[in-house]
C-alpha cells in the first residue's frame, strides 16, 4: 500500500525542519499510535540512524526497525524498513513562495498479497491516511503563528464525516458509485490499490468496469477503456526503454487526439512529469521554453518537429500523433512508479513569458466533488472537448473524463460548424471550451446552426477568458440555459462556478465558490473588504499550484493565493471580476479598470467585441484607448461608441480614442494579446 498527504504551513522550510529533522522527536507531534525510538548507540540523526516505529491500525501494530537512507537538511528525509514489516517512507519540504513550505509525506508498505490483502489494505488505508493528516495537522499547528492557523481552519470542511457523506451522495449522484458485478469491483479495487488517485488509476478503474465501453474520438480513429489501457502501458514501455526515467521533465506538444491523452497517462504510469506546452507557440518561444523548464525529453506531433530543432536531441523526441504514432513497446502493465507525476501547465503568458506551473495529482475527491457538485456531468456521459488540452481548463476535463469512465470526443483544430456536428454526430452530453469558441458558434450564419441539432446537450462549460454578459444571454438565447462558467487559472485552479440562473439573473458574474473553496476579497494591507467593494481576489483549495518551476510564487493571505484579479461580491454572494490588478490605469486621479468598459462595449448591437487599454497622457496620466469590432455591415462612428459608454458609465471612463479593428489578436487559448494591438494611438 502506499499513501501520500501533502499540507502548506505558513511558515519558513527551516523552522518546519526543525521538527521533521529530528525523528526522535516524531513521537510528540505524529498522531495517536505512531511511536519513534531510536536505537542506543546509533547516530540519532542523518544518513544511517535507526529507530524502531510502530503504528497502530485497528487492534494490529504494524511496524519495525527502520535506518534513515536519505537526510538533506532543510528538505527531505526519507527510511526504509531493516526488518519488520517492508516499509519505506519520506518527508519532503519545499518553500512554493516566501514563508509558506509544502510538506509531503509518503509511506508505502507491503501487502499480505492477494484479494484479502487488497482488501484489508483498502480498509487500513483509511485509517493510515487519517493519522498521517493528523500528524501534518500538527506539525503545521506546531510551525504556524497561531493567526496563520486560524484562516487556514476557516476553509477547511469543519466535519470530516458530513465531508464524507457529501462525496458519497455526489459520486451516487452522478453515476460514480454503483452495484457492480463482484468480479469487476474486486479489479476496480485492486486497479486503485496499485494506482491511488492518479491518471492512472482512474483508467484502469475505467479499463476494469467498462472494458468495451469507448473511452476516445478523435479525427482517425477511437478506442474503448482496455485498448487505451493496454496502449499506454505500451508506450510506457517504450519509453522506459528508449531511457526514460522517473522524476524526468518531459514534454508534450500535441493538437487534441488520441496521441496527447496516451502520453499523458504513459508518463504517468512511469513517474515521470508532463509539461504541457503551447501549440501556439513560435520556434525561438517554443526553444526558450523547453530549455528554461529542464525538458529533457518531448512527445510531439510530426508537424512541431521542425520548431523543437536541436533544442532536444533527436534520441529524445517520439512522434506520438496518428496511427503510425502507436508505440511497439509491450502491452503489459508497468510497475507503478514510486512518486506520483507532478503535472506543469504553462501560464498563457498573456503578460508576459508563460510560466511553469508545476501541481501534484490530487490527494483526495474534494476537487472533482466541487466540480460535480456545481456543474451537472454524469458518468459515463460524451464530452466533447474543444479548449485545447496543454490549457488548464481542458486539461481538468480530460482528467475528469477519466473519472467519470466518460466518451471523450477531440478534434485537432477548432472549427465552430464541426463542432456543432461532432455534438449532433456523438449526442454530445457536455462541450467544453473557451468563451471565443461561443462567439465564433454564434457568428456562423443562422442557417448553418439550424443544420444541427444539440439537443442532447446538458452542460456548456466555459474558463479560460473573460465571459460576458452579452455573450452569455446571446448563447443561452441560441442553444438553451445549460451554460456554466467556471472562474479559476492555472494557480489557483477553480474559484468560483456561475450557474445558467446565475448568468441570467447577474450578467458577468463568475459566480459562486464551489464546494472545497474559498474565496476572499482584500484590500491593499491585507484586509478583507465586504459590504460589495472591489479589492484583490485570493482563493483557497487544495489544487493550488505549488509554485512556478522558476522557484518563485504567488502571494499569500491567511492561506490563500493571489490570483492577480480585482474584483467584488454582490449581496447574493456572487463574484463579479473588475480585471486584472495590474491593467488598472488612473486617469486623473481616478481608478479605472478596463475590463468593465470592455464588457459595456460588448453590449452595444453593433459591437462584436472590444479591446480596451490604458495609454499614457500628458494632461490625465493615462486615459483609455479603445479597439472595437464592429458588425459587418454596421455604420458604427467613433461618437456612437463614445455614447454608449458616457450614457452608462461615469466620465473618466470613456475612451478617448477609439480604433476599429477587423479582429483582436488572441493566443490559442483565446484570451486577447493586448501587447498585439495596434501601437498608433498617442
């Protein structure tokens, strides 16, 4: 069995290791029935000390004599088992942004072997992962200023039991848990002993329940639970072969198909960890990249290998995309790894060089409870998914499709009518994408979506980009009220979901925290701000990322993370987002936040969308400087959208100039580059 928590205590690696560094001291702060003694005269601290441990599960003691095999001061310890039960264990510390640590901590032990083995190892998991929390519960009560403990207690589930009842009844719910045939659970059982909460494991729950049942579409071909199963662990093989290795950086750059999702889950299956980079981006861009995260390795379609050049050398990079991408390795399922795969998605860089973000595979349901709690998907439903897969947000989806043993349906290229028909064609349950894909469904010529029918649909669900009022009501007019819109990024994961209701009655909104969340507002010196006014967005959830791999993070408030948004509450607890902290300009000595301008301006009849900027001025500091996308066939003036905004907003927010443009520049995620605007304006 093998079982890993992890915590963030606010606090500095060298003040938490100096409990975790001194395991004869364990004893004192690890939960009820863990002991540590160490033997008399052995080291009692570094490379070689020994101790005698023991843990109490049920009325059984389970331990032995243990010798400490690695100790690097100020971040990790880690034993394994001289005799007793075959044990191994670490603690690992990591500071993800001044003054906050990550503690992991891991403990494997063998089984009995056999289905009762399995069994009774599914049972005293519990139990094991219980006292390991209260163990990290109390290092980090031990570590933290009791003010730091106090917020961090605010947006925890204030009891355990009732936590539990909630994921059993939501996983009932959708679809998850139900009877089975005893054979097909026993697997299903014996899959998540050998694979925990991982890609992984939810596959191989997937490949035992539902072997026939298809797992994935793309443009070539598709494949049913055990054959993407038994081609994983093919490509691990090969893979494990050609050199990779546990621990190692590897990159993926493919389109949306079957090849991106088969890498992901064979570099999981080795250990290794996935970073998921742009297909959008250029040659030098894509370059820089791969040498400033230490990828060592990359699975690529055939058409990137051009842009990865002598970046990587050709021994390390395999083309995975199309059937000739099949990998020859043995179908045979590979040893799983000793440390879960840490997944890095890049930011979308929209302000400046994409950044690292580096997430470990969730500990517990909590995070895919919050999603199916707010949003209505249901298991083994088809999902179509058109937001690019190395993004955050179709990332989530295809992780969650595993989970959900769902039909996932991927298209390499984006294109509005086809992925009306692939709806029609699969009858499509759930569409994910970005908010410009709404926009671009909706600019097809009414005839044309009259041609599909997506009647089948029971959730659209958006993130990535801002979405606006406008759009939301145009879409929800067009295809019915099954929109959801989920605010986050690819820090701080999912802060709050807005519901069709939500949209309808609260324009813009982002929202409402979803279950496992938290979300604050504060002001510049830290205080949390009510009553409706605008301040910093902070989120709290266990899927906030563990820092960018630069080795710098995001600031932190009573345990929650920046998002770098401004924003407010309404009196309904709904969040409604302002912008970005840093595009706010002051314009004569008032503050104005581009984002609400550019949502007013969408609203206009004969405005498309707008692209709002602030822009130097002798006279006010800044003023605001419009981009706007008229309708084809529009008289649009300047003084019309002028008007627009003087009518509805307050002075100092109309633009002072204004530019038609044909289309705003965007990345492949769909978030406008402002920096990629026309620069004539003075």
């Amino acid at each position: 069995m093998r079982v890993e928590e992890a915590i963030s205590i606010r606090a500095r690696p060298s003040t938490v290791w100096q409990l975790v560094g001194d395991p004869p001291g364990y004893s004192n702060w690890m939960g009820v029935g863990i002991t540590w003694h160490p033997i008399e005269g052995d080291a009692p601290l570094g490379v070689g000390a020994r101790y005698t441990t023991r843990m109490r599960v049920g009325s059984a003691e389970i331990g032995g004599l243990v010798e400490v095999v690695e100790y690097d001061a100020g971040s990790d310890v880690a034993w394994h088992s001289v005799s007793g039960i075959d044990q191994r264990g670490r603690f690992r510390l990591r500071e993800i942004e001044p003054g906050t640590t990550r503690v992991t901590m891991r403990l494997s032990y063998q089984s009995p072997g056999g289905v009762w083995g399995v069994i009774a190892d599914r049972v005293s998991s519990v139990e094991v992962r219980r006292k390991m929390r209260r163990s990290l519960d109390n290092l980090r009560q031990l570590s933290e200023p009791a003010t730091a403990r106090r917020a961090e207690e605010e947006h925890r589930p204030a009891n355990f039991t009732l936590a539990q009842l909630r994921a059993v009844r939501v996983l009932t719910d959708v679809g998850i848990l139900q009877p089975f045939r005893p054979d097909r659970l026993i697997a299903a059982a014996l899959a998540l002993h050998r694979w925990g909460m991982t890609l992984p494991g939810a596959l191989a729950v997937s490949a035992t329940r539902y072997p026939k049942a298809v797992a994935l579409i793309d443009d070539e071909r598709s494949e049913t639970s055990a054959e993407l199963d038994g081609r994983t662990n093919a490509l691990a093989n090969a893979l494990a072969a050609g050199g990779l290795s546990e621990g190692e950086r590897v990159g993926i750059l493919c389109r949306n198909h079957a090849g991106f999702a088969e890498s992901v889950l064979a570099l999981a299956k080795l250990g290794a960890d996935p970073v998921l980079l742009n297909t959008g981006f250029a040659r030098p861009q894509l370059q820089d990249v791969l040498r400033r995260e230490g990828i060592t390795a990359v699975l690529h379609d055939a058409e990137f290998g051009p842009l990865i050049g002598d970046a990587i050398r050709p021994r390390r990079r395999f083309v995975v995309d199309g059937v000739s991408g099949a990998a020859r390795g043995s179908p045979t399922e590979p040893a799983p790894p000793e440390r879960r795969s840490q997944i890095t998605i890049l930011t979308s860089g929209t302000t400046g060089a994409p950044k690292g973000a580096s997430r470990s595979q969730p500990n517990t349901t909590a995070p895919v409870i919050g999603l199916l709690s707010a949003i209505p998907l249901r298991a083994r439903g088809t999902t179509v998914i058109a937001a690019p897969l190395f993004h955050a947000w179709g990332f989530a989806h295809l992780a969650l499709g595993l989970a959900l043993s769902s039909t996932l349906v991927l298209q390499r290229r984006f294109d509005p009518e086809q992925t009306l028909a692939a709806v029609e064609r699969h009858r499509a349950s759930a569409l994910v994408a970005v908010p410009v894909m709404l926009r671009r469904m909706l600019e097809l010529a009414p005839d044309v979506r009259a041609r599909y029918d997506t009647a089948s649909l029971r959730v659209v669900a958006v993130s990535g980009s801002s979405l606006s009022g406008e759009l939301a009501r145009a879409f929800m007019d067009e295809f019915g009220d099954v929109l959801y819109n989920l605010y986050g990024s690819t820090e701080v994961a999912a802060a709050t979901i807005a519901s069709p209701s939500d949209l309808r009655v609260a324009p813009g909104t982002a929202g409402r925290p979803p279950y496992g969340s938290v979300v604050k507002v504060f002001d510049d010196h830290g205080k949390e701000v009510v009553g409706g006014r605008v301040g910093r967005i902070f989120v709290g959830n266990e899927m906030l990322f563990e820092g960018y791999t630069g080795g710098d993070g995001r600031e932190m408030i009573e345990g929650l993370m920046a998002t770098g948004d401004v924003g407010h509450f309404d009196s309904a607890g709904r969040l409604f987002v302002e912008g970005r902290s840093d595009d706010m300009i002051v314009s004569g000595g008032e503050n104005v936040f581009p984002d609400e301008v550019e949502n007013l301006l969408a609203e206009h009849p004969d405005i498309v969308e707008a692209a709002v900027v602030g822009v130097a001025d002798e006279e006010w500091g800044q003023r605001l400087a419009a981009y706007v996308v008229p309708r084809r066939g529009a008289t649009l003036t300047v003084d019309d959208v002028k008007d627009h905004v003087r009518a509805r907003l307050a002075r100092y927010k109309v633009p002072r100039d204004v530019e038609f443009v044909q289309e705003l520049p965007r990345n492949t995620t769909g978030k406008v580059l402002k920096s990629g605007l026309p620069a004539n304006l003075s």
